[in-house]
C-alpha cells in the first residue's frame, strides 16, 4: 500500500494529513486557507490521489505558515509513500490548459530537491490568498518530498485560472511519475538507488 500519514504540530499550526498515492481522487479537506483548499482538491482529482487534512493555522495573521506547513507535510507524506521507489515511471510532464492560461509541470522522483517555476502572476492576490504562497507551497513540497519540481507558466492573464492550471498539471505529473510500471525492474536508475 502506497499511502501514509503525519501529523505535525508547531507554534504557528497543527496539521494532519493522510495521503494515498493509489486512490480515487478523493478529497477531504479542511485547510482553513479557502483557495488553497480549491487548489488541492483540483490536485487530487487530477492526479487521482486520495488526500485528508485537517489543519488549524494562525490564518488570523495570514495564510503563510498554514500553506508552507501543508506543503511541508504533503511532501512527507508522498516521500514516504513512495517507498524504496521500485518499479515506478520516476519521471511525469504533464501540460494544462484553463480557459486563456497554459501551465506545464515535469517532476523526477530522483530524491534530488530542487524546484524551479518560471512565469509571472499578473495578481498579488486571489481573493484574500497572496499568490506568492503558490511558490512557497511548491517549493516546500519539493524539499520535503525530495524531488525535481519545475513549473511553467507559459501564458495567461488570469490570476486564478494560471495557479488552477499549475495545480491540475501538478496532479497530473505526480500521477504519471508516480505510476508503476511493469517493464521496470527495481528502481529506475542506473546508480541502483533512488
């Protein structure tokens, strides 16, 4: 079973989070961060994840250690679930059209972080969410879960359908790197480790 758990409490949030690599797209969340809840729940659709998380942040100064937190522990939980990483793709590109916007995401499971997204937000805000957050959650997700992220806005002019689109091709990346293979034997590398 690829799924697990954390639970992590700090001064500034107390999340859980329950995540399962082979799931349906299932989504329950209370994120108490509102379009960040849009957001992960376009993720896990997408990428036919199941994802649980209650979170309780201090949102009453901003959003930024409630979304930093869950993008630390979603990339717990997945780094974890993937195990010893035997028999996957490794690698996932997936490109995402909203309306006017076109997002591209390529992940490699390699356990080397890095995190790259290239492409401008037009906003500083949706609705009460500061967009700069998008790359803080990415980019934590990314040191956590011990990936190669890179994201590419390649155009658009809405704020929201730009970050929706990062979202669903997001999803649909993970799912695809993230999927077993049977051709592969072991893990997919030549150094024998990933």
């Amino acid at each position: 079973m690829r799924n697990t758990s954390v639970n992590r409490v700090t001064n500034e949030t107390s999340i859980q989070l329950s995540f399962d690599i082979d799931g349906k797209g299932n989504a329950d969340l209370e994120t108490g961060v509102p379009f960040l809840t849009h957001m992960l729940d376009l993720f896990t659709k997408h990428g036919q994840f199941d994802l649980a998380i209650r979170a309780n942040g201090d949102t009453e100064i901003d959003d930024h250690h409630t979304t930093e937190d869950i993008g630390i522990c979603l990339g717990q939980v997945l780094r974890e679930a993937l195990g010893n990483k035997s028999g996957i793709k490794r690698y996932g590109n997936a490109f995402v059209p909203m309306d006017e916007a076109l997002a591209q995401v390529v992940v490699d499971l390699s356990n080397r972080p890095h995190f790259v997204m290239k492409g401008d937000l037009p906003s500083q805000r949706v609705g009460s969410f500061d967009t700069e957050l998008v790359h803080e959650f990415l980019w934590k997700l990314a040191l956590e879960a011990r990936i190669n992220l890179h994201v590419i806005i390649h155009y658009g002019h809405n704020t929201h359908h730009m970050i929706e689109a990062v979202f669903k091709a997001l999803g649909r990346a993970l799912d695809e790197a993230t999927m077993i293979d049977p051709r592969v034997k072991g893990v997919p590398s030549t150094k024998g480790l990933l």
